[in-house]
C-alpha cells in the first residue's frame, strides 16, 4: 500500500533529519580523462579558427582590387572619353602658338607615301633665282613660254593673312622675330607642305611649272621630290655653282646655269 505523503510532510521530516535541505540545484560535475579533455581542446580551437579564417576571405573578397582587366577597360574609356573632347574643340579657331610636337604631328598628317605626280606627268622646275621678274629676265623666252611661275613667299604670306588659317599662329610669331625675313626661317619641312596644298589647288597633269627662290636646303629638295613631284631641271645662278643644292643637284645632270 502506498502511502502519499503532503509537502508539509516532507518539511517535517526533513527538520528532523541531519541533513541539511536546499533549493537550489547543484550541477554534477564530470570526471573526464586527460585524453578526453585534449581532445575537446582542440576541437574548439578548430572551430574558432575555421571562423575566423572565413571572415578574414569575406573581407578579403570585399577590398580585394579591380582585375587587371578592368583595369585596361577603364583606361580605354578614359582615353575614348578624351578624344571626343579634343574632337570638339572648334578646329576654326586660330591657335596662339604650336609646340614642336603639335607641329611634327600636322607636318606627319600632310606627309605622303606617294608624290602628287609620277614622273612624266609634269615638267617641274626649279631656281633658286630670288623672284619672278628676276627668272624672266634671266631665262630664255622659249624657257618661259607657257610656263606657271609660282613663288613660295606668296604662298607662305597668304596663309599668314588668311584669318582662322591654320598656320596663321605660327607664322605670325615667326614673323614677329624676324619681320620680312621670316620665310627664310620657317620650321623644317613647313615650305614644302604649304607648297604641297597649293600644287594639289593650281597645278594639273602636263603643266610646265616654274618655282623660285626654292630650295634653299637639299632637306627641303628632297622632301620636295619625293612628296610633290620629281624635277626636270634647276636652273641657279653661275655665282652660286659651289652651293651644296647645286652639288646634289648636278650629281643627276639636272643643272643649269645661268
């Protein structure tokens, strides 16, 4: 027969008892192995590194930096994004001063691989006489007949004067170093292609023409040769058969003197 006891009962008998009662609970502790305490060790310290090595990546990924390939793309639309600006820019407007390598930079747009005209397909001349009336007077009329005279200093002097030309800037600094002079000092190559343009406007198959005061370098009757046309003849004055232009010139037989 079971008996039930009342919580009053059991107070009771605990004041009676020696041993003393208590509300709270006291957790059993665990007598573990060494082995047994190792182990969990390290399985922590497993767990804690695995963690943190995972948000060290996570931060990594986060700050690593643009691919290389990014890199390039950027620049490219950088470098696109620069040219649409230089292109519009008012190429009307004149400019106040070249430097050299703007300068080599129109006279390489101007080069040409292949010269106006093919040999044969003109009879172009040359001397370095100072003007027209001077070649005139010094060259015979069957010489002269049905020729075209030109002369570079006109060329030169029209874009000069020609407002928003292109080379208007620079030829007016270099006139104002050197005022009525300054054709005689224009930048290597400058002549040539400013003659060039003309030749290309004016000048037509089978024309006999007739250029003066030109070339005052072989630099200048090189470039001259190989990017307008080749020469039949040049005609110079007796006094300046020691000049280094009638040398280059006389190698070819194509020297006259007057």
């Amino acid at each position: 027969m079971i008996r039930t006891i009342g919580r009053h009962s059991i107070k009771g008998l605990c004041q009676r008892s020696s041993f003393p009662v208590r509300s709270t609970i006291t957790p059993a502790r665990l007598n573990l192995s060494f082995n047994m305490k190792m182990n969990l060790t390290s399985n922590i310290s497993y767990v804690t590194r695995g963690y943190a090595s995972t948000a060290k990546r996570g931060n990594s990924t986060q700050e690593e930096l643009p691919s290389f390939k990014k890199l390039i793309l950027i620049g490219l639309a950088g470098t696109a994004v620069f040219v649409l600006a230089v292109r519009s820019l008012d190429q009307n407007k004149p400019k106040t001063s070249y430097s050299e390598e703007e300068y080599q930079q129109v006279l390489n747009g101007l080069k040409r691989k292949v010269a106006i005209f093919q040999p044969g397909e003109i009879d172009m001349q040359l001397t370095t006489l100072p003007d027209i009336k001077a070649a005139e007077k010094r060259l015979s009329k069957q010489e002269i007949q049905s020729t075209i005279f030109i002369d570079p200093k006109d060329i030169v002097d029209n874009h000069k004067n020609t407002p928003d030309d292109k080379y208007k800037a620079l030829l007016e600094n270099i006139y104002k170093v050197y005022a009525n002079d300054y054709y005689y000092h224009l930048p290597q190559g400058l002549l040539v292609a400013l003659m060039l343009d003309y030749v290309k406007e004016n000048v037509h198959k089978d024309d006999k023409v007739v250029i003066v005061d030109f070339p005052k370098t072989i630099k200048d009757a090189s470039n001259f040769e190989s990017e307008i046309a080749v020469i039949s003849k040049i005609y110079i004055p007796k006094d300046e058969s020691e000049d280094p232009v009638c040398k280059y010139f006389e190698t070819v037989n194509k020297v006259t003197l007057v």
